[in-house]
C-alpha cells in the first residue's frame, strides 16, 4: 500500500508537470478569450465535435469514479 501511495504522489506531481506547462502556453498564446469548456471553441465536422464531447463525458465519468473510491 506504501508503494502505490508513492506511485500516486509521483504521478500527481511529475505527471502533472507537462499538463501546467501546455495550460501556461495556451493561456499565454489565446489569453481568456476561450470558452471555460473547450470543446465550444472547436470547429470542425460535427461528428468529431460529437466524440469528443462524448469522450469527455466519458472522462468525466471515470474521474468522479476514481476519486469517491475510498
């Protein structure tokens, strides 16, 4: 159990490193002009806009899931 919680820690942090610095980049080139959920700011064929908003309910779905597991 030791273990898997010093897995956990490492991913939170070290995984998370590159996620902040694409968000820092993005905010820096785009500003606050985007929409809050990204996926109003696409364009493109709508049944691509369609998976990928189905893919982040999906997403969604499995987070919440994840963090109340105690």
């Amino acid at each position: 159990m030791r273990n898997m919680h010093k897995a956990l820690v490492m991913q939170f942090t070290l995984g998370n490193f590159p996620i902040i610095l694409v968000m820092m980049a993005a905010y820096w080139a785009y500003g606050n002009a985007v929409n809050p959920y990204l996926l109003n700011s696409t364009s493109g064929p709508r049944p691509w806009v369609a998976l990928a908003n189905v893919t982040a309910f999906l997403q969604m779905i499995v987070s919440i899931h994840v963090s109340s597991d105690p």
